[in-house]
C-alpha cells in the first residue's frame, strides 16, 4: 500500500517535471525568437550579434548626418523667434549625436568586438 502511494506520488511529480520542462524550452525559444539566434550554439550566435553593431552603429551614424541642416535651420528658427540664443541649446543630444558620439561608440565597440570563444 505504502508502495502504490508513493508510485502515484513519483508519476505526479514526473508530470509535474516534465510540465516545467515544457514550459521552460518554450519560454527558451521565445528569448532565443527575440533575441533572433537559433538557440543551438548560444555563445557563438550572441558573439555573432555583437560583431555586428559596429555597422549597425555605422549605419545610424551615417543616417543622423543629414539631419545636421535641420538642427541648424531649427537653431536660427529659434534665435529667430526669441531674439536670441537658446541658453540650453536646441536639440543637443541629436548635435552630440551627429558630433561625436556615434563615432566614439563605434571606436569603442571596434575595440571591444574581437570577442574570442574560450569555452565552448
């Protein structure tokens, strides 16, 4: 009798286990779906994905750079309109982006990319 309980008790919890394992590979394939990998080889598909920001950046860097005129015209727009300066500036995070920062991110990520796979 003891026996038979306890039997119940291990098919329980095997149904039990095997239901988390389930829902643990799903929840596993939907990161992996987002995150765009396959899921096979995490380390070498993560690295894959980070090798590929510096065009990634380069390419918004080079898509921010028109808009140089714009946030120019919008300047005099504003000296304009005020009569003067405007004391914080007009649109200064798009004017460190078109200045420098995009450039620098990019330099930084160059250094850091060479990413080597010592465990596997």
């Amino acid at each position: 009798m003891i026996f038979f309980s306890i039997g119940k008790e291990c098919d329980k919890k095997e149904a039990e286990y095997s239901k988390a394992c389930s829902v643990a590979r799903g929840e596993f394939q939907t990161f992996c779906k987002q995150l765009g990998i396959k899921g096979l080889q995490i380390k070498h598909e993560l690295v894959d994905l980070v090798a590929e920001l510096p065009s990634i950046y380069s390419r918004i860097a080079e898509s921010v750079k028109p808009s140089n005129q714009a946030v120019e015209f919008y300047t005099e727009f504003v000296k304009f309109i005020f009569g003067k300066e405007h004391p914080g500036g007009c649109v200064p995070l798009l004017k460190y982006m078109i200045g420098t920062f995009i450039f620098q991110l990019i330099n930084v990520l160059l250094v850091l990319c060479p990413v080597t796979l010592t465990e596997v």
